[in-house]
C-alpha cells in the first residue's frame, strides 16, 4: 500500500464542561472529521489514499476548529461544516490550498 | 509566531481491555510522547519551534507504536524509548530521517 498522499489532521481536543478556554472539540471539529472523511469517499478516493486523524491539542484554541494539511503544513483556523468541501475540491484534489480560508494567517 | 519547523505525531489510540488487536496506546506511546517532549526541552528547543501531538489511529496497529515526522513525512514503526534521541538528534536536528529505524517500512 503507497504512502497516503495527504494527511488532514482535525484537532478534536476537548475541555471539561464550563472551562472557560474554548476547544476544538466544542466547536464542533469531531463532526468536520466525519464530514472530511465522508467527502473523500463521495469524491471517489479509495481508503488510505488521504487519511484524516484526529490530533490531540494542536495550539491555537481561541482560533478553531483547526484542520492542518500534511505534507503542504496548510494551518486552516475556524474551519466550518461548509469549508470541507472547498478543502477537498480545491487543496486535495487539486493541490491548492484555498486561499479564502486565510491558510496559515494564525502564524502570520 | 512562526510555524513548527517540525510536527512530530504519535498515535495515542488504545483499545478495551482484553481487545484482541494491539494498539500504539498499550504499547506505550503516551511514555513516547512525554519523552520526545522532554527530549525537545532537554535540546534546548524553544516552545512551539517542534510541535509533538498525539494522534488517533494511524492505521498500521500492529506495528505500533508509530510516530511520523511533518512536513517530511517520514514514517516510523515500532517505535520505542530508546529511538527517541535518534530521532530527535538526527532527524529533528540534522533534518535526516534515522535509516537505522527503517523509516517508511510500513509503506514497503
């Protein structure tokens, strides 16, 4: 089996109920992951050819839900429901990191 | 604050009790993690310079613990304490995935 071409990590860290920091989790990223997994396989890709992880704390918690993309290291910040389908069509299929979502403005 | 030069990602993922497949978790990756942390400190290292996280399952479980090195994408099986400074002394700080650990053998 090749390598996987992409890697899409979605941060799905979670806080105790009533934490005053904000999380990943909370902000919905376990729903992002199903939808980016469940959007590779409507696109046709075949199992492993992009994996989608779960990660553990990646950083910018006031900014997420945070998907980064490997091996390009895209950081896309705040992605919505509505943001995957772009994340697919243009940076995976393509290759092409999608410049609305403002990749990588929460190291600028 | 710039990005990682490097993100390090160990899968964390364990299984029930008594499950019947191996996991990264049982075979003592969350020890991984701490060590490649401290290893990072101990370097001298600045926080953020190297990004360690955990991961959900990987995918190869019975080759675990696996640990892979972005934007590289270096892949590596059976990871175990004493590969720690390796990876951290000749990947991390030379930039050289450590040949002695058979990087990306998972993918052969």
């Amino acid at each position: 089996m090749p390598k996987p071409k992409y890697h899409i990590m979605v941060c799905t860290n979670t806080r105790p109920p009533g934490h005053p920091k904000p999380s990943c989790g909370s902000a919905g990223s376990q729903n992002l992951l199903m939808a980016l997994n469940m959007g590779l396989m409507e696109r046709g890709f075949q199992p492993g050819e992009v994996l989608v992880t779960g990660s553990s704390c990646l950083g910018p918690c006031e900014q997420g839900p945070t998907v980064v993309v490997y091996p390009d290291g895209t950081w896309y910040s705040q992605v919505k429901d509505e943001h995957v389908a772009l994340i697919l069509d243009e940076h995976i299929k393509k290759g092409t990191p999608v410049a609305q979502l403002n990749p990588d403005s929460v190291w600028a």
